[in-house]
C-alpha cells in the first residue's frame, strides 16, 4: 500500500480501479448489470464534470483562502519555493481544470439535449443556465486574464518590476472576482438539479 500512496499517479489509478470494483460489487449485489445506456453515460460524464469542478474550485479557493493570504507572513527568502515551485504547478492544474470542466459540462449538456435552452435562459433550465454562463466567465478569466498576468507575476515572461506588480494585482483581483462568482455558479449548478430556483 506504501508504494502506492508514495506516487501520486499511482495513487490516481488505484482511485479509478477502487472505483471499478466498487461500481462492479454494487451491480453485482443489486443483481444488475452496468451497461452503457445513455443515462450511464451521461451520468459518468456529469461525474467527470463534478471531479474537474473540484479540482478548479479547490484550487481557486486554495490560492485565495490559503496562498494570497499567506504570502506576506512568508519569510523572503522563503518566497522563491512558493513563486517558483508550488504557484506554476498549482496553476497548471488550476487551468486545466478549468478546462475540463467547461468541456465537460458542455458535453454533459449536449448529451442530455439542454445545452442550447439553458445557454439562451429557456425557464426550465435557467438556474444551470446562469451557472453555466457563470462557468463559462469564470474560465475565459483563468486562461486569458490570471494565467498571463501571474506568467508576469511569477517571472516565466519577463518583465519590468513596475508591470509584473501589476500583473500580479490584476491576477489576484481577477482570482477574487472568480471566488465571487463561484457562490452563485456553484449554488445554480445544484440548484437546477434540486430545484432550487
């Protein structure tokens, strides 16, 4: 088990095989069988959907909640760890994450024929609707406003110390309205499902 927990892509695909299993003994105990009908893959793919929405949201909440915060109780000497080692890798699974979960999400409503009723705010799918568009903001903000302000802000483009402070601010504002945003998306998300609006 220690070899396992030791390697984090290990770690992943025990996570998925523990998920066959799980998926397969509950079939089995229920004396069903998992076939891929639509509602199965629609629903593995609203699963797929959520995943990446934690990983985003996670991270989002992480940077705000956790980093920004920290950064001044960090000793100078200390900065270089988080600016050079920990900020690039976070925000690469930040925006991929973004992005899986607008491709997911988009997908899982094509599947399920509501994509263009809930894009244009038709009554029955409103609250996923504004979700969706919230989602839709959200990720257009993490690929083309944070990421190439924090690229500045972290030194991987070069630039003079007057615009990377800059940089830096536009990305931690930008990052403060996604948390912003990310209240509401994540209630009309549920909402839609559950009947709450």
């Amino acid at each position: 088990m220690g070899a396992i927990l030791q390697s984090l892509g290990r770690t992943v695909i025990a996570g998925f095989v523990l998920l066959l299993i799980i998926i397969e003994l509950t079939a089995m105990m229920s004396g069903t069988s998992v076939s891929m009908s639509h509602a199965w893959s629609a629903f593995f793919m609203r699963y797929l959907h959520v995943m990446s929405g934690v990983m985003w949201i996670g991270l989002l909440w992480y940077f705000n909640f956790v980093q920004i915060p920290s950064m001044p109780k960090i000793p100078d000497e200390q900065k270089p760890a988080i600016g050079k080692v920990i900020a690039p890798t976070a925000l690469f699974w930040f925006r991929w994450a973004a992005l899986a979960t607008v491709v997911t999400g988009l997908l899982l409503g094509s599947m399920n024929g509501y994509i263009m009723a809930a894009l244009t705010f038709d009554r029955p799918y409103l609250a996923i609707g504004i979700g969706m568009w919230l989602a839709l903001i959200m990720a257009f903000n993490v690929w083309f406003i944070i990421w190439p302000n924090q690229k500045k802000a972290l030194g991987i483009v070069v630039v003079e110390a007057a615009e990377k402070a800059a940089a830096a601010r536009l990305a931690m504002l930008t990052s403060r309205a996604n948390t912003l945003l990310s209240i509401p998306m994540l209630f009309c998300m549920v909402a839609q499902q559950n009947g709450g609006l």
